[in-house]
C-alpha cells in the first residue's frame, strides 16, 4: 500500500492581550471581540473542511495553534479544531499537537483545559527571566510567572518548549551565558533562542529611528550568537536548526520541520500561509488578514484564501533552498534541480572551500560558519 504525502496544519488565531513592540506578525488586541471570534472559530472549521476536499487523503503530522495567543482561545474551541483534523486527514501514530501561550498566570490556568483537548507540546513565549528586559519587550508577564507556567507546562504536557529573544538592548554576554542556564533548568527539551530583530513598521523600529532604542552591535551580536551555541552545546542540546536546540530527535519541532523540509501543510484562519501541492505543483496560499475578511471569504467560497500561487519550478526550488539551509540536515541536490546547483558548480565550490558548506556529494549543508552568514549563503546560491 502506497503510504499517504505527510501533511501539517498551521491554525491561526490573531488576538494577543498586548501587541509586542517588536512584532510584525498578524496579531489584534483581544478585547470586546466575543462574536467576532465564534464567528472565526466557526469559519476556520469550514476552511478546514474545505482544504481537505482539495488535499485528498494525508498522513497528519502536526497540528499547530499559533498566532497571535491562542492560549486565550477556549480550550474547548482547540478540542474541536484538533478533532475535526484528526477526522479530516489519518493521524500519523507520532502525531504532535502544538499550542503556542504566553506564561501569564491567567493563561497557565487553561493548560489544564488544553491537554484534555489533546495538545502535547507547549511552546512557551518566555522571551527574558529577568523583569526589565520583559518590560522593555513589551511582555505583559513577569519573570516568576514564567517560572510558574515553565513548571506547570513541564508537567502537564509531554513536551515543553521555550522562546527567549537575545541581543536586547544593554544586555551582556555574561548576563545571556547566566539566563541560558536558568531557562536549561526550567526541564524544557526543546529551547528556541531568537536574535532581536527590529521589523519595518514595528514600535520598535520607531524607537531605533528615534535614537531612544539602541540594539546591540554586529560584534556583540555574534558574540551571544557564540554563547547560545556553547551553553546549549554543552547541556546537550542539538542545534538542529539556526535558531532551533533540542534535547534529542524526538524533542525536535515536528511542525516546523514540515516548513524545513518542504512538505505540504494547510494554512487556516486570518492571515494564515499554506503550501500545497494541487494538480501536480506547489501552490501557495494566503488567508485574508482581518478576521472580517476572512469570515466573509469563507462563507462566499468555502476557503478563507484571498490569493492562491502556483510557483513556478524556480519559485519553488529557491523557496526549498532557504529553508532546507536552516537546518543541520540540509537538503538534496536532487530537491533544487531548477536552480541547476550540483556539487561541482563553481559557487558550491566557493563556498565550500571558503567553510561555508559541507563537502557532501548529495546535500546541501550549511557548517557551523556558514550558518553565521547564512542569508548571504543563500543568497549567492540563489543568484548563481
């Protein structure tokens, strides 16, 4: 029996308490939205429905709550979301349900709720454990809160994972060596170190316009860069992916490694991407943004799609590239025979020679020096 093309589902649910200032993503302020969000649960229900008819039968490899805060949903709402996908496609046996939350106290007291409605990994927005970096970011939690919901996530679900934002402004390479080892003892298996990026739009881009935030230079920058992959290292987690460390395979992020590895995944709810492979090519899908739109999209066509792309053999192939770079497996040449790169192409030939890829006569691997420079990386097997 020929077995089923894996598949993921992204869910996205838009509503935060607070609007981070560094954020860019589709997020709304959650207040006084009661009938606005049945209505989105209902249509991101309907949405799902619908993709199914396009995708066929599938292997369902990962769920995934994100947003936005979808740990302000109600856990009932998730319980449906996750049963209908079940439903929808065949669970694959190591299937993994993920919910995106943020450590307040108020949302640790649905964790209960969420692991009876079938999550197992809970990805935990930390961001800092120290109070002044939390304001500054813009959290709405403190420092003990998230030690809280840490212990609660830990024991409540099989998986926990954390987020932490480094190269904050004012913070030293000592201070981030010594806040790595409290996140590492926080029991999670899986830690998502982000560098501080500031976004075109964002408060925070404002602020750097203005001269009141000054963010870390290049050279710091690396240097806590360095301090990530030395003190993760050394406690046993693996960097299996740029920003990415876990305590084994099996604590890797399924889902994202459906994005890495270039599978096909459903994206619902406003603002959500998808990538497909409808009638023979990859297909890209964008949801409506405002949950209005996309409301009102689902209930004219059945889909919340406002645009859908079949890329073409480059489009897609330079889309494999950057994100089979990101990870330690890398990706096969084999993958990528539109952009004609081979091992023996004279820029994989540069790039190799100057340490910034493996010498592999099947993949494409960024080394550990490579991964420092890695946009540029790409960007030069792109263009070649």
């Amino acid at each position: 029996m020929t077995p089923l093309a894996p598949l993921g589902v992204y869910i996205h649910w838009p509503y935060c308490a607070r609007i981070c200032p560094y954020c860019d993503f589709n997020v709304l302020r959650d207040r006084g939205r009661g009938e606005e969000q049945r209505a989105l649960k209902a249509a991101i229900l309907a949405d799902l429905r619908r993709q199914r008819e396009l995708t066929g039968p599938r292997d369902l490899t990962s769920i995934f709550l994100g947003g936005g805060t979808p740990s302000l949903m109600d856990p009932e709402w998730a319980g449906e979301m996750i049963a209908l996908c079940r439903s929808l496609w065949t669970p694959a046996p190591d299937l993994e349900i993920t919910l995106e939350a943020n450590p307040t106290d108020a949302e640790a007291g649905r964790f209960a709720g969420f692991a009876a409605a079938g999550v197992q990994r809970l990805s935990l927005g930390v961001q800092a454990l120290d109070d002044a970096s939390l304001a500054l970011l813009g959290r709405n939690h403190g420092a003990d809160e998230a030690r809280r919901a840490a212990a609660l996530g830990a024991k409540l679900f099989p998986r926990l994972s954390l987020d932490l934002i480094y190269a904050r402004p004012g913070q030293t390479a000592d201070a981030w060596r010594a806040e790595l080892a409290e996140a590492i003892g926080l029991g999670a298996e899986h830690l998502s170190p982000y560098q501080l990026t500031i976004e075109a739009g964002t408060a925070f881009d404002r602020a750097v316009k203005r001269g009141t935030l000054v963010p870390p230079g290049e050279d710091l920058a690396a240097e806590l860069f360095d301090v990530t992959q030395e003190s993760l290292t050394a406690a046993g987690f693996s960097a299996y992916e740029v920003s990415n460390h876990a305590l084994g395979e099996a604590a890797r992020s399924r889902h994202n490694l459906v994005y890495w590895r270039g599978q096909d995944y459903v994206g619902a709810g406003p603002g959500a991407h998808g990538r497909l492979t409808l009638d023979g090519a990859r297909t890209a899908t964008f949801a409506a943004a405002r949950p209005a739109d996309y409301i009102a999209q689902v209930a004219e066509t059945g889909l919340g799609w406002a645009t859908r792309e079949t890329l073409s053999p480059r489009q897609a192939a330079e889309e494999r590239l950057l994100a089979g770079l990101r990870i330690e497996e890398g990706l096969t040449f084999a993958e990528i025979t539109a952009l004609a790169l081979d091992p023996a192409h004279p820029e994989v030939r540069r790039l190799i020679d100057a340490g910034l890829l493996a010498a592999d006569p099947e993949r494409l691997r960024a080394t550990p020096a490579g991964r420092l420079v890695l946009n540029w990386v790409t960007s030069r097997l792109a263009l070649a």
